[in-house]
C-alpha cells in the first residue's frame, strides 16, 4: 500500500510540473499554426506518458540491474525533466510578477489587469532550459568517452634520489559494466601505454556490481603496460553491496572471487590490506594497497591500513591506494602522518559540474570536502581522481574521463 502511495504521488508531482511547463509552452507556441501547436502539445504529453510509464515499470522491477538500453532512456527522461525544473523558476518569476500587478492594481482600485502570461519571460525559461539539456546529451553522446590525460608534478624532500623522476599513472572507476562496447577502453589503454609509465595504479570501482560485467574487457585492460607493473585495489562496488537478491547463498562471495581473480587475469597486482618495497639502486618506496573504506555512513570499512602498514615503518617514502577519499580525513592523517600521497577515486567529480581555470564546482563537494584533484595537509598529499567510467548518468559534463599522469621530484 505505502509503495502505491509513493508512486501515485510521484506521477502526481510528475503532472503538477509537466501541467506548469505547459503554460509556458502554450504562451510560446500561441502565434503558431493550429495544426503545429497540436503536435507540440501532443510531444510535451507523450513525453509525461513515457517519463511515468518509465517510472512505473522501473519501481516495479526495481533489485534488477537496469540495461545500457534501459539507463540511457532513464537519463534522457531525467535529462528532460530536469530542464523542465528551470522552465518552473521562469513561470515562477512570472507569477509573481502577476501577483504583485494584481495587488497594486487593488491598491490603485485599477481592476484593469491583463492575465496573460510575459512571452520573453517564458521564451527565456525555454531557452535557458536548453543549455543543462544540450550539455547533459552532449555529455552521453560525447563527454563520456573524451579522454583526458592530467600532469601533475609532485616534489617531496624524503623522496629517495633513484625515484626522482619516477613517473606514476593512475586510473580509477572503469564502471566497466557501464560500457556498450569493447572500442573506448582500447582508446583509453592506447594512451595509458603512450605515457610509458613506471608504475600504473587502478583505485577501485572495476565493475558495477557483478564480476561478470570485466570479462569482455579482461583482453584489453590486460594490454595496460607500465615498466614496475600494474597494482590495483578494490572499491566499493566490486563488493557488489548494492545486489540485494542472490542465487544462492554463496554467490556473492563467489561473485568477490571471481572479480579477484580478473585482476590476475589482467595481469593486476591487487593489493588487499597489504604493501610492496620497491627498489631501485638500493633504495626503496613502500606502496600500500587497501581494501574500501569509507568514512560516511553507509559505506562499509573494509579496510585494514594498519595491515598494510606493517613492515612499512622504515620506509622513508610511502604511497598509499585507498578508494574513498574520505578514508584520508577519517584515518590517514590522523593516525599515519608518514604517509606521503595517497591516491583515491570514488566521487567521479559527481560526472556533472564545471571544471574550468579558476572555477571548479560540482553538486558532490557538498557531501565530499576532497572530491577532485590535488589537496595537502602538512607534509602529506592526497588526489583524487574523477574516474575513467562512469555509472548512472552514461556521461560526463565538465569533468572527463581522466588518466593522471604523476612525476615524482625530490625536492
């Protein structure tokens, strides 16, 4: 009965806003001919008729994995009823412009009043409207596959002189189950190996939810070369924590199996709870690899740094593989000051924002206070990469795909 409430009201608010957006459709299309305000208007309708169906049908086969088919129809329909929202803060501004005639004209005993709509303030709704909605499909259709490769130079004083100018790439969230073909991640491996990196690091997210969703890719991302090797950790959904209906009991701890042992097939070295010296010249870096941790609500802690950690301690340089950037605030600077950088993923930069010299806004700062690019607290340094994938929402905007790219210099 409660679940019936919830998407009887939700159609409801659906038709309140498409039955707003139409006055605003109407006062646009009104010097048109009949026949074409007919086939405005039937378009606006049918796209309410489709948005609810959708609705309806995804709440009631809700638990099921939605198809790439499926989540670029969900998207497009949030896409639209979205811009419809900024057409409201237009009808909104009309209103109260009527209101404020209706009551100065009581006060001035002018009954006169016009109770047509402002055509420019409607038209400018429609308009502006346009611009999140041509991003948001530029994003699908272009966006979630524009590559970027980012440099970043880092100077640390402990770093020993044979790791100067080591060269360090990371990539993050493949969301590889996201993916309706095999071509784009061959692109992104062809510019991974063009860096000719030193050591590749993958921060987690290699799948969706199910192990299943790698296997097409294994032979591509098994290309990835780098010069150390290739290490990786988990994220939070390779535990596929978001599956709520299994098989049979031991599937989901099957399915962990499986996504492990697609890091060997890739030739991945997958670092749970655990670390690697790295020698060079005599001299040594301690890479530290764990499993998900997450400081928020919700989000399991996996992870076992101080496992990691141990045999770590002499180590003068260290870096650290941790998914959720969160894990930063929440354990590593307060309870191991000697690591160096840590590298985390997670947040995809929430694929939407703007991302331009001098401005770098994105609705997941307000949930995350690292959640793009470089930070430093003292000595210690933390980047977080917004992820090569993407999930949801099958683009990005303002936030691409990125390969980082990083150079270790002594300072």
């Amino acid at each position: 009965m409660q679940r019936m409430l919830t998407f009887v009201l939700v159609v409801l608010i659906l038709f309140l806003v498409d039955l707003y957006v139409f006055q605003a459709i109407k006062t646009v299309a009104q010097n048109l001919d009949p026949s074409t305000q007919k086939i405005v208007f039937f378009i606006h309708w049918a796209i309410f008729a489709i948005t609810a169906g959708t609705f309806i049908i995804g709440g009631a086969t809700r638990g099921t994995p939605p198809s790439i088919l499926q989540t670029y129809l969900f998207s497009t329909l949030f896409i639209i009823f979205a811009s419809k929202l900024v057409v409201v803060v237009f009808l909104m501004l009309d209103d109260t412009l009527r209101l404020g005639k209706i009551v100065l004209n009581s006060a001035n005993g002018n009954e006169a009043f016009d109770p047509s709509r402002h055509k420019f303030l409607n038209q400018m709704g429609l308009l502006v409207a346009a611009v999140p909605f041509s991003a948001f499909i530029y994003g699908m259709i272009k966006g979630a596959y524009d590559y970027r490769v980012k440099r970043v130079t880092l100077r640390f004083p402990n770093l020993p002189s044979s790791f100067d100018g080591y060269k360090v790439l990371q990539i993050s969230d493949l969301h590889t189950g996201s993916f309706n073909s095999t071509e784009p991640l061959k692109e992104a491996v062809r510019l991974i190996n063009k860096q000719e990196a030193d050591l590749v690091f993958f921060t987690g997210d290699l799948v969706n939810n199910l192990a299943t969703e790698v296997q097409d890719h294994i032979p591509t991302l098994r290309e990835i070369r780098a010069k150390e090797g290739v290490y990786s950790v988990l994220g939070n959904h390779d535990y596929a924590d978001y599956v709520h209906e299994w098989p049979h009991p031991d599937a989901k701890a099957e399915n962990l199996r499986n996504l492990i042992d697609s890091h060997a097939r890739m030739g991945w070295q997958l670092l749970m709870n655990e670390n690697r010296i790295l020698e060079k010249d005599g001299e040594q870096i301690a890479l530290l690899g764990v499993e998900n941790w997450g400081n928020r609500a919700g989000f399991p802690k996996y992870g076992r740094l101080h496992e990691a950690y141990q045999g770590t301690e002499h180590i003068p340089f260290k870096m650290l593989l941790s998914h959720d950037p969160s894990h930063w605030d929440g354990e590593i600077n307060q309870k191991y000051k000697d690591i160096d950088l840590t590298l985390s993923g997670h947040t995809h930069g929430m694929q939407f924002g703007v991302n331009v010299p001098g401005l770098k806004w994105s609705p997941v700062q307000y949930v995350y206070k690292q959640w793009a690019g470089l930070y430093k607290k003292g000595s210690q340094h933390l980047y977080v990469n917004t992820g090569l994938g993407f999930i949801g929402y099958p683009g990005r905007v303002g936030f691409l795909p990125e390969i980082t790219v990083f150079e270790l210099k002594k300072a």
